[in-house]
C-alpha cells in the first residue's frame, strides 16, 4: 500500500517520536528533579553549599517512593538531588546520574546528613510538571527550572542574572502541537510510511527487552517478571505467549522501579510507559513468527498511539500511564494478529470500557502489578477485537468515534481525577502521621 502521508509530514512525525522515545535510567521524575539540580550547581560553578527544590505536587508524588540508580536501594528525593548536584552531569538528560560510582552514592549520603537539602511544594500556581532548584555557594546563587516536560529547561539564572529564559513546551503533553495526531494518521503511518524511515524504533525494543532480561538475573521490587518464570505459576497461568509478555513487561518494571542502574528508552516522559508499549509487541512478535517488517510497524503503532493520547492527557496525572501504554500495546498486537484499522479501533475502545480510572499514586516497585494488569487487559481487547466484539456507544464513556473516546478518557485523567490526585498526596504525606 503506498503512503498517503507526504515526506514531509512523515519527518514531522518521526521527529516527534524522536523527540518523546528517548533513553532514560531511572524512574522520570526524581531523576528529572536530579538533572535541573546538575544543570543548577554546573551554573553555579561550585559545589553548592545548600540546595533548595520546589517541586509541583505530582513530581513530588512520582519520586517519593522509587529506587534511585546506582544507590544499592536507597529510594527518593534527598540522594537523587545530593547526587544530582555533586556528581551529576547535565549533557546526559535522563541518563544524568549515567556515570556516579559507589563512593559517589557514600559521599552523596554524607551530604544529606548535613542537611543542606530542602525539598517544599512550589506555592502558588505552576505546571503539573514543574521544577525549581536554587543551589547557593558563599554570595553566588544559581536557580534553574525544568518546567512542562522532563528535559525542558524554561529559566537558568545566576546571580540575579539571566541566562536562558523559554516558554513552556505547548500542549498538554508539552510536545507536539506543531504534529497533529488522530488515530486514523497514526494507524496509516505505522502501516504504510517507508520501512526504513521506521527501523529505528528496534533500538527502543531491544534496549527495553534487555532490561526485562537483566531483571530476572536478580531480586528486583517485587521480583514480579521472576516469579512469573516459576513452576507453581506456570501451572496456574501456563507457559504460552501471555505469560511470557508479562514476565517480560513486569520484569522490565520490577528493575527500573527498584533504582537498577538499567536503562530503558522511556515514552513521553514515562519509562515505564515506554517499557509497556515495546515489551509486549516484541515478545508477541518474536512469539508468533511475525517478520521484522510486521514488528516494526506494529512498534511504531504502539509507540505513536502513546504519544497521542499523551498529547491530551498530559506529562502527569492521576490516572495511571499502565492504562495508556497498555492501549499502544494492544494497538500493536491486534496489528500482529491480522488486524486492520476497524480491528484496532475496536482494541482501543476495548481498553478505553475497561481500565480507564486505575489511579497513579506515585512512582514505586508495586507499579509492575498495574503494569501487568493492563497488558493482560491490553491482550484480551486485541482478541475481542480481531471477533468483532467491541464494547459500543451505548455503554459508559465510550462514543461512536474512536477520537472521541479517546477525548473522554483524556478528560477524565486529566480533568475528572484533580481532586483524586490531590487526595493521593494527602494520603501518601500523612502516612504515619
């Protein structure tokens, strides 16, 4: 079939993909919270004595909880920011903390104890994704804010003066305003643009299904994608193509949620979302016997469906990014099944009828269980897809038009789950109290 997308609308596409698939090591948002450190003390010119972060209440949520790299398990905020500032190197994005070393996590620990760290909700009215970090030496003073997405630098001060100063990244997702999506232009330019325009996307397979392979060689959170590989569960779930797609999923989530220094090529600012649109497509491809072409165009359907629901519900929300990844993935499988652009609509609707409201409260090891709840989900539409069994117009949120239901769910991450998100943190911040 040939590609009814011109040339030049295809590269706008693929440089969004460029641009939301990108390595990451670590969960996004300490890790985030730790490159604006970096880039703060590397402007400051010195160590910094002291380092002040405001945070937006969902950075504050996503990084409570979750294993930072290289640390040996130590989780949250205080050593993510002391390694950050002290060994941190900016030039690496999300792979900032790429090269930090035993003795740097020892020294980064000492740093704490003095405490010269102090971490506050930003008052008044800010992004949802919004970070500041002020790092002081003597009389210098740096400030630096990351703001609308992970990597997006809007302000780099020194000493009262200006260095860099840019708007927030439109759009919801902060990216892709200027690349208009809806399903139909995702589906056609999975399934026609040039093979070799798209080959690309195998890096963010590959790297993500290592990681997956790496996690089974040690005991990771909850050591899900392991346990699934046991005698006992595969004589209750068995030892065929979804057992193994969420032993892998799960796995690759199990590491990357426990601070392993592994890293996965993320999905508009969520590795974890990236994980969960790859690893089910390749190992259902590779399962299944699908050629190289079928796994490509079926990666990069996953793929660009999750940028596209991102693009309306946001960076961060309450609703849990399973529900959003699972729904690529289900997109890329019904497409390895046999399935054309009908089929994929009814997986999407599928999806949308039945895991919409999974709440996000926060980043952490137990997220590889709703991990694998929406990529059981996400097979289990792609299969009442390819039957022609798709829930309808008359029930629930879903509407006639795919885009449409698509909206609904996006509306109610995004506008409907406020007042969830802001109980979630109450509850998270009270615990104990």
């Amino acid at each position: 079939m040939a590609c009814n997308i011109s040339k030049t609308e295809r590269q706008s596409i693929i440089d969004l993909i460029n641009r939301e698939v990108v390595p990451a090591i670590g969960c996004t948002e300490p890790i985030a919270v730790s490159l604006c450190t970096a880039r703060a003390a590397e402007t400051l010119g010195r160590r910094p004595e002291r380092i002040t972060v405001s945070l937006s209440a969902n950075i504050l949520k996503n990084a409570m909880g979750v294993g930072i790299p290289g640390t040996g398990g130590m989780i949250g905020l205080p050593i993510a920011i002391a390694l950050g500032g002290l060994f941190g190197k900016s030039e690496y994005g999300l792979e900032v903390l790429r090269d930090v070393k035993p003795a740097d996590v020892e020294e980064g620990r000492r740093y704490m104890d003095t405490g010269a760290i102090s971490i506050g909700l930003k008052k008044g009215n800010c992004d949802i994704l919004y970070i500041e970090v002020e790092a002081t030496a003597g009389d210098d003073k740096a400030v630096t804010v990351i703001e609308g997405s992970h990597t997006h630098f809007t302000r780099i001060e020194r000493n009262g003066e200006v260095i860099m100063e840019a708007g927030k990244q439109g759009g919801a997702s902060g990216a892709g305003d200027d690349c208009p999506l809806s399903l139909r232009r995702v589906f056609d330019f999975a399934t026609t643009a040039p093979i070799e325009e798209l080959e690309f996307i195998l890096k963010a397979a590959e790297m993500n299904k290592n990681a997956a392979e790496m996690s089974f060689k040690g005991d990771f959170g909850h050591s899900l994608g392991r346990v699934l590989q046991g005698e006992a569960e595969r004589k209750v779930m068995g030892d065929g193509i979804l057992s193994r797609i969420l032993s892998y999923t799960s796995g690759a989530c199990d590491a990357r949620m426990s601070g392993a220094m592994i890293p996965v090529m993320s999905n508009s600012g969520s590795g974890n979302q990236g994980i969960s649109s790859t690893v089910p497509v390749v190992v259902y491809a590779e399962q299944t016997g699908a050629s190289r072409e079928q796994t490509v165009r079926a990666l990069i359907l996953s793929s660009l469906t999750v940028i596209y629901i991102k693009q309306s519900l946001g960076r961060l929300s309450a609703l849990c990014g399973c529900v959003v990844a699972a729904t690529g993935s289900s997109c890329g499988i019904t497409y390895l099944m046999g399935g054309g652009y009908e089929e994929v609509t009814f997986a999407v609707k599928n999806m949308i009828a039945n895991i919409t409201g999974i709440i996000c409260d926060g980043a952490k090891p137990s997220c590889s269980l709703k991990v694998s709840s929406g990529i059981s989900t996400a097979v289990l539409s792609a299969l009442l897809a390819m039957e022609h069994k798709c829930v309808t117009a008359a029930e629930g949120i879903i509407d006639e038009d795919v885009d449409r239901s698509i909206l609904n769910l996006t509306r109610i991450g995004r506008e409907g789950m406020t007042q969830t998100d802001k109980l979630i943190l109450d509850i998270m911040t009270s615990k104990g109290a």
